[in-house]
C-alpha cells in the first residue's frame, strides 16, 4: 500500500495541523503534537483502519474518559514511564534506592497528618471503620543512601479495604472518609510503623471501559493487594511505590504492571496476623524540584 503519510500533501497537513507555520504558541508542544498525530497517522495506513474503526476507536475513548486513570496503567503507559524514568536516572548515576512504581488513580489528597515519631507514640492505625478481617502490621526504617536515617520525613499510606474498595471511590459507600489512609510524620530516626486491616486486591468495574478494553485483548483486569506510598523529605527525592504482597495469586501478573522486584515482600504470618517489615531507602534531592509531587491531577476529599 502506497506510503501516503510520507507524501507532501500530508506532511504540509501535519505541519500546519500542529501549528508549524505559525509564529506564536508553544514549540515544545507543536513538536509533540505533530510526531503524535504522525504516529496515528501511520497506525491507520498500517494496519488499514476503516473510517468506521477509527470513529468506534474514538467513541471508546469518550465514553471511557473516567477511567483513563486505570486505562494508563493497565495498557502499560504508567508503568513504562517508570521505566523511561529510570532509564534517565541510570544515564545521570542516580540509581539505586526503593524502586519507584506506579501512583495508580486512587490517591486523595488531604489525608490526616499524625505523629508517627515512634520514641513518642506507639504505631498508627490506619483503619478506621469495622472490619472482621486480619490485622497487617507494617514497620520498618526509611533511609538514605549511604543508610542514614532520613529525619522527619512524611509516609504517605493507602490502600483498600479487605472488599478491594478504596475509600472515597467505594461504590457500596459504606466506607468513612480517609479508612485506611494516612500522613504519618515520622521523627529523627526514620522509624515507621502502623497498622491496618488487611487489604484486599480488586478488579477494574465490571462492565466499565478498562474491563471492556481488557477481556478484547484478552488479558484480565485484577491487581493483587498491595498498599500505597509517597515518601516526601526535606534534601530528598519523593518516592512514589508501593507493595505487592507477595503471596497474592495475582503478584507476578499484575493487570496495571506494578510489581517490581525489591517491592514483593511475602507477609509473615508465623505470629498468627500478617507482619512484614521493609526498609524505604530513598535518594538525594538533586534540585528542590525533586522533593516535590509530579502534577499529575490527584483527587480531593
């Protein structure tokens, strides 16, 4: 078939299309927008997309527009740019440290702040509503990269309940506000511990785009349980990870491809509730941009 993406007439298209013969806006994304519409471009020329398939294509991404929070990770966008994150990293010879995975759609900002300086008060519970299930305990250290303790730092925590519901986005809305999320303020020597009822893994909404998108590629929809974190420290870089539980069924076959190696611990269960205990390292802020969030819209309690 005739290579037509590459003919004058569509790439005077594409310039004009992406605002290349015009003076004003913004170059970075006039370069961005034309290499995109490009690549769409050449998809419908490859693989011969009707004009029928193209507007099917585009109703599905419509009517999905609400779920593009769980669509990213699950097509494998979110995860990949982990992946091109640490790529950057390794060029610069700034490996190493927890590895970093993806946020998922589920954080809400707002989430209480309490004292977690263990020399000070005893473990922070994160559950607040009644639940029959097993108690998780969690605690370890949060250090730096030479494996000092890393001061007054804040552990972001969330995670769902044992239904596989988070609150705020539970479709039974039984749950109250911030179950099973917290801000723990941590004290000099980096130590955290808090406990919780043991979460659950969940599927994408039945009958929803991302489950839709799933079962016609074949592939399902369930993540196994896991549980949340943002790292954030003054001189450091945020981290943005979380925890498969490593005896889940679903732990090396994450939907939303969030397992990692190093983030798999496997609960002890010798004492009768789960227990783990795993150590944050973090690295060092290379710019105050570093200990801050990436903008990615984040909701509101």
């Amino acid at each position: 078939m005739t290579d037509i993406v590459k003919s004058e007439a569509v790439q005077s298209l594409l310039d004009r299309a992406s605002g290349q013969t015009e003076e004003g806006g913004n170059v970075r994304l006039k370069a961005i927008t034309r290499d995109l519409l490009e690549a769409i471009m050449q998809i419908v020329e490859k693989h011969d997309i009707s004009e029928s398939e193209f507007w099917q294509a585009t109703k599905f991404l419509q009517d999905g527009a609400d779920e593009f929070g769980l669509i990213m990770p699950g097509v494998g966008i979110e995860h990949f740019l982990d992946l091109h994150m640490d790529a950057k990293d390794v060029e610069l010879g700034q490996s190493g440290g927890t590895p970093r995975t993806i946020e998922g759609p589920l954080y809400v900002a707002g989430a209480p702040l309490v004292d977690g300086d263990l020399t000070q008060t005893n473990d922070v519970n994160l559950t607040t509503d009644p639940d029959d299930t097993e108690t998780l305990t969690m605690s370890g250290r949060i250090v730096g990269p030479d494996g000092e303790p890393v001061k007054d730092a804040v552990l972001h925590v969330w995670h769902a309940n044992s239904k596989g519901f988070y609150s705020h986005f539970d479709p039974t809305t039984d749950q109250s506000p911030f179950n099973n999320r917290r801000r723990i303020k941590l004290g000099e020597d980096g130590r955290y511990a808090f406990h919780s009822k043991m979460p659950r893994g969940y599927s994408c909404p039945p009958g929803g785009a991302t489950d839709k998108l799933m079962k016609a590629l074949g592939r399902h929809g369930d993540r196994p349980a896991h549980v949340h974190f943002f790292i954030e420290a003054s001189n450091y870089r945020t981290l943005t990870t979380q925890i498969n539980f490593g005896d889940d069924p679903h732990a090396h076959d994450d939907f939303a491809f969030g397992t990692r190696e190093g983030l798999l611990p496997v609960p002890d269960r010798s004492g009768g509730n789960p227990e783990i205990v795993f150590d944050f390292q973090l690295q060092r802020a290379q710019s105050s941009s570093d200990e801050g969030f990436s903008e990615r819209p984040r909701a509101e309690a």
